[in-house]
C-alpha cells in the first residue's frame, strides 16, 4: 500500500469534481490532498489527487474507473513515473523571541521560503517546494515559535521524456541529470 | 420559430430521440410537463410507484435495444427512481429518467420536495445532469440518448428546475453533438489486437467461450454463435447472456456459475483458453477468483476498458464492441484456417467431447414428484409453453436461478433478469415494460412470492392499460432463496422468512384489480392452467404453490471454487480437480 499521484484533465463542469471524488470515496479511499484549476482552455481544469494507501493492484482500475467519466478527459499515474511535484505553504510562525528573528530569516533564506508579513512576534513565510521539503521546514520552525500553517496540496506535472522536449526550453543535449538540476534549483 | 416552454422542448425532444413512451409518474414540479403531455401524442404510462417507472423502462429497453425513459417528480419521486437506476448501471441498460426539481431560486434552501437528485444519482447513473439554462435542455436530452445508449450502455438522469419547464425559450432540434471530450468510444478494435487475438485462439486445445450482457448488448449473437462453429468450440454464458445461442446448438452447454451446471462449471475450470465476450468475470460467476479457471489462459473482449484486468488479468485484452470485434476475429480466423485449423484440432475434438459427455453425466436434475409441484418442473412447463419465443423476466431468488437453468430462450432479448444488483421487485414491472415493447409477443412475469409483494400495486398499471402480462408467482410460501441459505449455512435456523402469513388470495386480489387469477395446488391441474392463462389474450395472475422446501442446485457455496460445487442434497462435494 502506498500514496497514488493522479494527475487528471477534467471538464471545468459542475459536478466534475463531485464524480472524480466519488470514485475514490464510494471505494473508501481517503484523499490526502486535492488542488484543482482552470488550464489554458478556461473550458478544463486540471487536478491532482495525492490519495492514502491504494494497493497496487487497485491503481490501474482506479485511473480506468475514473478516466470512465464522461467530464473526465484524462488521468495519469504519476505515481512511479517521473514528475515535478510542488506544493505551496503559508507558515505562521508567532510568539518569536528577539534572539531567534535573525536565525529564523537565515533558515527562511536556505529554504527559499519568502517572509510575507512581519509583525514584532509574529512571522508569515511563504514557500514552495516538494512535500518532503516543505515537512522539513515546519519541523525546523517548531523551534522557532508556534507554527500555524496552510498547505495547499499537491501540484504535479508529468517531465516530459527527452525525446519530446521543445528545443527552444531547453538544449536537446542536456543530459537528464542537468534538467533534473536545473528544475530542482527552480525549488 | 415560435418560442416554447421548457416542458415543451423537452417533450419535443424526447419525441426526436425515437422515445416511443414514458412510464412516470406527476408531481409538483413537473406538472408543466404533464400539462403538455395532456395532448400529446407521446405516449404516458401511469405507474403505481416511481421504481417500477424504472424498471418498466429497462424491459423497454432490455426488449428492444432502445432507449427506455422514465420520469418523476422532485425529491421523493427522484429517491424512488434510485433502485431501478442503479440496477439498470449494474446490468448496463440503457435507460434516460427525466426528474423535475425544484425552481433555481429555491434550491439550497430546503425548498418543499427538494433533494439533491444530482448528487444523489451520481453513483447510480452512467452520467447525469443538472438543466438550470433553458437553451441547454434540447442538447442535453440529445446527448443524454447517446451516452445511454453507446459504448457500454447505462442509465442516464436529467433533472431539470421547475423555472427551465416553465420559461420560454427556442427549440432548436439537436443533430449534432458538441463535443464530448471526456466521452471516449473504442468500438473499433485495433487491428494489431485482432492479430494476436487469432493467434492466441488457434493455440487453445481447450479452449471455452464465455460469453455474457455484452454480446447481448452488441446484438453480437450470430457473431458468437459463428465464432463457436469455426472452432468448433463449446460456449457457456451467463445469467446476462440467456438466447445469444440457440440451446439445441452442439456447442452450447449452459449456464456457469454459481448455480451453472456442471459442465459448464467443470469446462470453466479444465479449459485452456477462455475467450470472454462481454463478460465482466463477476464473484457469483466465478467463485473463489484464485481457483478459477487455473488452467486457462484469457482472452477478454470488451467494450469497457475498465473491464480488462478488473477481476482476472488477460492474457489478450481487445477492447472494443462485440460486434464489431468478432466480426473482424472471425474474418482472420478464418483467414488464417487453412495455416491454424489443424494444429489442435484433434485436442479440441476430444474438448468438445469430454465437455458434452459432463453434460450428458449431470445435466440439470430434480426428484420428480407426483403430488407436489416441484419448482423445476414448473419452470420444464413453462418452457414447454413459451416455446423458446416468449419473453419472461424474472425477479429475484430461487425461481430466478430455476428459471435460467430450465427455461430456454432461442434469441436474445426475450430473457430479462434483475443480475447484478438483483433487486427484488423488478420482474414484474419489466415485463409490463415489455409488454409494452413487444405488443406481438406472449410476456410473462415470472416471481416469487416475495417479489410479486413488492412489486403487486402494478397489477392496478396492469388492469388500466390491459397489458397482457400472464403473471407467475411461483409461491414457495417464504423468501425462498434466504431460506435456503438459512437451511445450508445457518443450522435451519429459519429467521423472518415467512412469506404464507398473511398472503393475499390470489384470485381474490386479482379480481379486486379486475384481473383473472388462479391459484394451482396440484401437478395435475398445472397443464391446463397455464394453458387458459397462456390463451387468454389478456393478463393473467396465476399463483402456483410448490414444495416449499426445495433448494437450488448445483450450488457453488459463497467463497468456495466452482469445482466445490454441491450437485445436490445427498450427493455431498463434488471433487473438481
Ligand atoms: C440470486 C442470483 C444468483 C446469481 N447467480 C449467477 C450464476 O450462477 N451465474 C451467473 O452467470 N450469474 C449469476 N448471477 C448474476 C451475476 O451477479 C452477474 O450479474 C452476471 O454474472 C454478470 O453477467 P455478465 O458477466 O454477462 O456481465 P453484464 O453485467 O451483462 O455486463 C456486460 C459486460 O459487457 C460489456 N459490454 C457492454 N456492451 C458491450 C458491447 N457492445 N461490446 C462489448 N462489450 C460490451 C460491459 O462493459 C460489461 O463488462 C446471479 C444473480 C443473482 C441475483
Ligand atoms: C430488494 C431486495 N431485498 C432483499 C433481497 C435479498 N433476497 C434475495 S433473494 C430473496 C428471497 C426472494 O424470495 P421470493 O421472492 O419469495 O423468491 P424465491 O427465492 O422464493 O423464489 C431475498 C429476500 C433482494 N435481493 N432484493
């Protein structure tokens, strides 16, 4: 059993999300994280599911049941495929002691989070980055303060296989190792 | 164009689609529609109860192949729709039910007779919708007839505000869809899949067809039978799949499954090559799914992707519709005959053999009775006076599985069985359903008592539309079919399965309807009954009492593997392989 990563073009209908959520509840599953929006066609949206624990015999007819809907236009398994996978998080981090401010702006630095809003106890970082990026900066700012935070899910795109890359993004010679740099640093 | 109402377009709409009729029932919300339908040439059956409206559109539609529509009224007509929605997406029928709800402005705020019909019915339909914009109504009616009636056929609902029925607006009539991008259809095969799929045929040295409610719903009959008689290769079908072969054909066995017969069931387990055709391997067809066919490897057909690997991985998946995939298999094989044929045909010579000499070992089989009416040999007479060309359905229980062992059917769609959700009450209204359909036809309705309960404030539909339906409640005096259970896996330990208190007298109840009815006690009479039934041009009730203690065999035990079948009461397990 493990996370399933689904990647879904979907009709920006009403009822689309109620149908893609249907499948995976009506089969008990718990969603972990969920983010939909509008794509370039204002006519689809495009979604990512993070769900709990499908065992790997289930996600093949998972991805079959859901590309099954009739709004639904397309779902990929991300899961062991290669993909950038982002999330956005707003942290909150209160009752900061003077002595610590300069050291949390330091750790705010390293993990590229933007500091949003400053009050004398209070501090709003914003970052992006992998989940497990994101993970480790909350457990790093637990000594920092009270921490409140937002998440907002999983976002995931599928890397393009080489072959397929437009020249004009990146060289056609750049070997994956580069990319895979060039894209980690951009998080 | 002159402006209509929604009502209005609907109607027209629905007229456009071929809608032929409409069973229904009126309510609040969707009195604008009854209004037009006051003087329209549509055709309206009134029902006695929205379920039924449902089920009478499914014998519509399992009958003919056409769309079957129903409708009701917001809120509780929609909640009373659900059962025969669902059971409709469980058999892949083909059905539109059109629901009122309540005007835009109110909705969300707990209006009189409001539900959310769209969320409810998300699980129950094939797709639904929500008309809150006038212009959109004749477009989605449009599309709603093509999403039931393509790929793998199901229900669709359409619910529709009161302010849409009421407005005014242009009836533009649909011939073109806008685009469905998310509606994929794979009905051609990939000519690569046909390949493989000849190939992988000619390996088989017992190779079995398992065949269901896919070729009956590709009207794929005659291209099974043809794949049968160049392989010369026996076809077990399910439930779903009664009449896609006519039972005096040499290569037709049986019925498999939990109550399949023998054969059937041992030439499941002991063949090499499983061809399925529009079959979803399900749990009462294959039993303990680890044990079943071990020997065999798959060739899946199917027109639903999802349906391939869901159950039993195959070895070859071809996705696509029957129809069309067996036409192209059986030009290839044929094709490739004269390199293929003979490279197992002596194995499958001897399969075939081995295959009918189980048949001819355990056929179907009962203790015959002179003084009682044995279930089994009500279900021989009735066979005896449909003739292989009546249509009958049936609802749900022991006459159920009776009736598919022992009643043959030489063309589809005269057979109607409630299968995969298995709703009791269903037989009754499918076959005023098909009755409806099929004025030409001689329809019965076959229940227990039970289900004829649920289902009996329709014999009032029957009564003011004279539909000829002979109604045949086989009345074992319980539930029989938990009985049964009760009798093998509970220590006879009989709970709430009485059905004989309180049974209605049936001539009684049917004269109160204003219907004919009997009741037969004894073997001897029973001839002569069914025949004044079967020659009265009108409906008929007949109530037939039979051993009330008989179970259904063979039985495959829930959980157990198809070779564990139990052949009959004294006969214990049946060794398998
Ligand atoms: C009391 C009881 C006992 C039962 N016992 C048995 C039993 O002993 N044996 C038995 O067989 N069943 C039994 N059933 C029924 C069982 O539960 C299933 O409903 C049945 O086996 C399913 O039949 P099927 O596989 O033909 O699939 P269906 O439910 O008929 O599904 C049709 C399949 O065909 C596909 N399809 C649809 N259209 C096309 C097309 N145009 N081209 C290609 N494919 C298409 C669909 O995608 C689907 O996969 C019992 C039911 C009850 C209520
Ligand atoms: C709506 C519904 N409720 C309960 C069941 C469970 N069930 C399956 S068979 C059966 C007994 C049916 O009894 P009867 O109608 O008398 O038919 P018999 O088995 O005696 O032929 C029951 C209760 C069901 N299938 N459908």
């Amino acid at each position: 059993m493990k996370k399933q990563l689904i990647s879904l073009l979907v009709e920006n209908q009403p009822g689309a999300l109620m149908r893609v959520a249907g499948v995976l509840t009506s089969r008990g599953y718990n969603i972990e994280s969920l983010t939909v929006a509008k794509t370039l066609d204002p006519t689809l949206s495009s979604m990512t599911i993070v769900v709990d624990d499908v065992s790997d015999d289930n996600r093949e007819l998972l991805i079959k049941q859901i590309t099954r809907l009739v709004n639904v236009i397309k779902a990929v398994d991300l899961t062991d495929s290669k993909s950038v996978q982002r999330e956005l998080a707003l942290i909150k981090v209160s009752s900061v002691r003077p002595e610590l401010r300069s050291a949390l702006t330091k750790e705010a630095e390293i993990f590229r989070a933007r500091i949003v809003d400053v009050a004398p106890t209070h501090y709003t970082l914003e970052v992006t980055g992998s989940p497990d990026k994101i993970e480790a900066l909350i457990d790093l700012l637990h000594h920092y303060g009270d921490v409140e935070m937002i998440r907002s899910g999983s976002m995931a795109m599928a890397r393009m296989p080489k072959n397929q890359l437009p020249t004009p993004m990146f060289r056609m010679d750049a070997d994956e190792a580069s990319i895979e740099t060039a894209v980690d640093s951009q998080g | 164009m002159a402006l209509m109402t929604g009502a209005q377009i609907l109607i027209e709409a629905l007229a456009r689609e071929g809608a032929e009729v409409i069973f229904g029932y009126p309510g609040g919300v969707t009195l604008p529609i009854y209004d037009v339908l006051y003087d329209h040439p549509l055709r309206h059956i009134l029902v006695r109860h929205e379920e039924n409206a449902a089920f009478m559109a499914q014998g519509f539609a399992r009958t003919t192949g056409k769309v079957g529509v129903c409708m009701a009224t917001s809120g509780p007509g929609a909640t009373n729709l659900t059962t025969g929605l669902v059971d409709a997406l469980m058999d892949s029928i083909p059905i539109v039910a059109i629901t009122g709800q309540v005007p835009q402005a109110l909705i969300g705020r707990d209006a009189f007779q409001e539900a959310d019909t769209f969320g409810i019915t998300r699980a129950a339909t094939k797709h639904n919708y929500l008309v809150k914009d006038i212009d959109e109504l004749a477009q989605v009616i449009h599309e709603a007839f093509h999403i039931a009636i393509s790929g793998r056929p199901g229900p669709v609902l359409v619910d529709i505000t009161k302010d849409v029925l009421t407005g005014k607006g242009r009836f533009t009539p649909v011939s073109e869809l806008r685009p469905l991008r998310g509606y994929e259809l794979q009905l051609d095969p990939e000519a690569t899949a046909i390949e493989e799929a000849a190939a992988f045929v000619w390996e088989g040295e017992r190779p079995l067809i398992y065949a269901g409610g896919g070729v009956i719903a590709a009207d794929a009959s005659d291209e099974v039978v043809e794949l049968s008689e160049i392989l010369g290769c026996p076809l077990v079908h399910t439930v779903m799949g009664h009449g896609m072969m006519r039972p005096d054909h040499p290569n037709y066995v049986s019925m498999l499954g939990m109550h399949g017969g023998y054969a059937a069931n041992m030439a499941i387990t002991e063949c090499d090559t499983i061809i399925g055709v529009g079959v979803r391997f399900d749990d009462r067809v294959t039993g303990r799914l680890d044990r079943f066919a071990p020997h065999a490897r798959v060739l899946h057909i199917d027109v639903d992707p999802a349906e391939i690997n869901k159950n039993r991985r195959a070895d070859v998946g071809v996705v696509g519709d029957a129809k069309r995939v067996l036409k192209k298999l059986n030009a290839k094989l044929r094709e490739t005959a004269s390199e293929r044929a003979d490279e197992n045909a002596k194995a499958r010579t001897a399969w075939h053999k081995q295959v009918f000499g189980w048949k001819r070992e355990h056929p179907f089989d009962y203790e015959p009775s002179l003084d009682e009416i044995k279930p089994q040999y009500l279900m021989q007479r009735l066979d005896h006076f449909m003739g292989g060309e009546s249509i009958m359905a049936v609802d749900v229980g022991q006459h159920q599985m009776w009736a598919a062992q022992w009643v043959r059917f030489n063309k589809p769609r005269l057979w109607q069985s409630s299968s995969g959700l298995g709703s009791m009450g269903f037989g009754l209204p499918a076959a005023m359903g098909a009755a409806v359909a099929n004025p030409d036809k001689t329809v019965v309705a076959l229940c227990g008592d039970g289900g004829f309960m649920m289902a009996q404030p329709e014999l009032a539909t029957i009564a003011a539309n004279n539909l000829p339906v002979k109604v045949v409640i086989m009345n074992n005096g319980t539930l029989g079919m938990v009985r049964q259970w009760q009798e093998l896996f509970y220590k006879e330990r009989y709970s709430q399965v009485q059905m004989s208190d309180g049974f209605p007298d049936i001539p009684m109840l049917a004269a109160a309807f204003g219907l004919k009815g009997t009741t037969v006690r004894n073997p001897a009479d029973l001839d002569d009954k069914l025949r004044e039934a079967f020659e009265e041009p009108g409906p008929f009730v007949l109530n037939i009492h039979v051993t009330p203690k008989e179970c259904v065999y063979p039985m495959v035990p829930a959980g157990g593997a198809l070779s564990d079948m139990i052949l009959g009461p004294q006969k214990p397990v049946m060794a398998g392989d």
